[in-house]
C-alpha cells in the first residue's frame, strides 16, 4: 500500500518528461518551413493576349436626309433587307414640288425676256446697217461737193449711235442668257432636293436601326439627320477590341484569335487579326489601341453590339520545358535577393537571367537557379535555358504552418 503512491508520482514525472520532449520536438520542427513543390513539365505552349471588344458589322451605312421636313411615310422596320436604291421612307414633298413649279415659271419668263433681247438686237442691227449706208453715201456726196461737210458728221455720229446701240443689245443678250442658265440651274436644284424627300438605302443590307417615325421632322443643317442604320452584310462581322499599349507589340497582322459570347457561353468562335488602327486612344490617361478582328457569321448568331472576350495567340511553341508562374514568383523567407544571380548560359555564354527557380538541395535547403525565359500562358513559363530538365521538383511556395506553442493535455489518473 505505500508503495502505490510513489508508482503515481514516478509515472507523473515520466510524463512530464515525455511531455516536455515532444513539446521540444515539435516546436523545433515547426519553426522548419515546409514547402510545396512543383514539376517541371515537357509540352505545347500558347502565349495569348486577352481583351474585351464590340461585335459590329464590317460596313455600317448611316442613312440620313439631306433636305429637312416631315417624315410622311416610313415602309421598312428594324431587320428589314433592302435593296440598293429602294425607297425607305418619304419626307412631305409639297413644299419642294412648290419650289419646283415656282423655278420652272422663273425659268420660263427669263426665256421670254431673252427671246425680246434678241429682236432688240436684231432691230439694232437694222438699224446700224441703215446708219452705215447714210454715212457711206454722204462720204461720196461730200467728196463731189454736193453737200456740206456737217451733213457728214451727222451721218457719222448717227452710225456711231447705231453701232453702240447694237452693242448693248448683244450685252442685254448674253445676260440674259446667263440669267437663262441661272434660273435654269436653281430649277435643276429644286428638282434634286425634291428627289431627296425620297430616302433611298444606299447599299445592299439589313436594316440595323431606326430612328424616327412618321410624322416626326427632320432638320438638316450643318449634320444630317440620322434616320436608318443599314448594315452591309451580317454574314462578316468584326470584333473591335482596345489592346493596351504594353501588348500591342506583339499584336501583327494574320495572327488567330478566338472569342466567346454571353449570348453562347459554350461556343467558341474563330477570327484573325485584319487590322491595328495606329490612332491612340488614352481615357483616364492608359493608353489603348484599336484592333479589328474579322469574325465568320453564315449563321447570323452573332449580332451587332454583343461583347466578345477576345484572346489573340501571339507565340505557341511546342515541346518545351516550362515551369508554373507561382514557382517563378516564389521567395523564400528572409531572401532579400540583394543583387541578381549571374547566370552563365550553356547556349550562349554571358547571357544574363532573367529570372530563377528554387529547388531543394541534398540538405532539404531552397537553393536558386537561375534560367532564362520565353513565353508564357498565364500559368506556365517557357523555360529556354537553364539546369532544370523535365520532372524536376521546382519551390511554388509555402504549405500553411501547424499550430504550435501548446502542451498536450495531461491524462488523467484514476
């Protein structure tokens, strides 16, 4: 019986011990960063370059009026197909049908006052051909004597008298001829702008918007008026897209390029780069460049306004290494990196790196090792030269530490 009670007190200090110990033993461990790892890997790789962009049409007409009024009548609607040349709609053609009649009579009566210009111009020439011979005749009489020299001069200053007379009148002629073509042209222009309260569509297409009704007015002064959008063909469309500065390098002509809808979320429709617009374009001072990418619809599902979330490949290479971009991030703790690593290529000799990898060593410590860089996707980095080869193990970063610092609880005794 007296023994039992120093059993209790040598088993509470074994525990203690033992307690002590693995509280020793798992603090220490914890204070070891333990690390996730990642393999390099051995494969295609896509560089791409993503954007949001309008679906529009490739030939977008805006139709508008030329001549103001009220619109009397519309005859086509939204998504309506027209033809060239058909007739869309009609402004209220009475007033330019007034202005029409009113330059023909304008014409008309300049007409008849030519048409009196000329027989006073006929008249004057009679008269200038009489005045001729009085004066020929008495040059003659004078020369024989038979009349005195001022009779002469009267048939002179009377000729003179005629031949300016006549002048004039052809004067009065060509002006009124000019009048003639003036009134003439202002008849043509009131025929043309009563031509115009017709609105004709300009090209083959689909009737895209509409923007005013019958009995609206039209005002046409400095800019027209819109009335109808037409768009060419919904068969092409194009997706315009702002790139930024920083990646419209990379951006050429040719290159491929994919985009989905909201309207289709399965779907992935294909296209090509077919222009970059160098006109800058710079909101909230980022600068950003337009991007024309041609996109196929013979189904017509695509329609004009949808956004498309573009993605352009500018670079694929297959069969190369590369490494996750979360290892490339990685730094181990208290790695300052005061100055870059020289990195000496097996390729290229002096080559500098730009960029390193950590990789365990035999003593379980992150050691770097630099490489040198080439695409990437997002996720993946291609790795052009380096130590590293296909299934080694790369640092991608820190696995979250065990909770540490608290004793076990004691068991308890009987």
């Amino acid at each position: 019986m007296r023994r039992r009670p120093l059993l209790y007190l040598f088993a509470a200090a074994l525990l203690a011990v033992a307690g002590y110990g693995g509280y020793r033993y798992l603090g220490s461990g914890a204070d070891q960063p333990r690390y996730k790892l990642a393999r390099i890997e051995n494969g295609a790789l896509t560089a791409q370059v993503s954007a949001t962009g309008t679906l529009n049409p490739v030939v977008s007409v805006q139709v508008g009026s030329q001549v103001s009024g009220q619109i009397k009548e519309i005859l086509v609607d939204f998504n309506s197909p027209v033809k060239a040349g058909q007739l869309i709609a009609r402004i209220d053609p009475e007033t330019f049908q007034l202005r029409v009649r009113q330059a023909e009579a304008d014409l008309e009566a300049t007409r008849a006052a030519l048409a009196v210009q000329r027989a006073e111009v006929a008249r004057a020439a009679a008269s200038l051909a009489d005045a001729a011979r009085d004066y020929e005749r008495k040059k003659l009489l004078l020369e024989k004597n038979f009349i005195a020299a001022a009779d002469r001069d009267k048939a002179q200053t009377a000729y003179d008298v005629a031949r300016a007379a006549s002048q004039v009148a052809e004067a009065q002629v060509h002006n009124s001829e000019a009048v003639v073509r003036q009134r003439e042209s202002q008849l043509a222009q009131a025929r043309v702008d009563l031509e115009r309260t017709a609105i004709r569509s300009p090209v083959d297409g689909i009737v895209v918007k509409r923007s005013v009704d019958t009995g609206q007015t039209v005002a046409a002064s400095l800019q027209a008026p819109e009335l109808f959008i037409i768009a060419k063909s919904l068969n092409d469309m194009q997706v315009e897209t702002s790139i930024d500065e920083a990646d419209v390098g990379r951006i050429h002509l040719g290159q491929k390029a994919g985009f989905t809808v909201d309207a289709f979320p399965g779907r992935a429709f294909e296209g090509a780069v077919v222009q970059v617009r160098k006109a800058a374009q710079v909101v909230s001072n980022v600068v950003t460049y337009t991007v024309i990418i041609s996109a196929a619809n013979p189904d017509l599902a695509l329609l004009p306004g949808m956004t498309a979330n573009v993605r352009i490949v500018v670079a694929r290479k297959d069969n190369v290494l590369k490494a996750p971009n979360a290892a490339l991030r990685f730094r181990p703790p208290g790695s300052a990196e005061e100055k870059p690593v020289e990195y000496k290529s097996t390729r290229s000799a002096g080559a500098a790196a730009n960029g390193r990898l950590w990789v365990l060593d035999e003593n379980g410590k992150p050691k770097a090792l630099p490489v040198r860089l080439g695409i990437n996707d997002g996720k993946m980095t291609e790795i052009v030269d380096g130590e590293l080869k296909e299934g080694n193990m790369v640092i991608s970063g820190l696995s979250a530490p065990a909770k540490t610092g608290t004793l076990p609880s004691a068991p308890r005794f009987p």
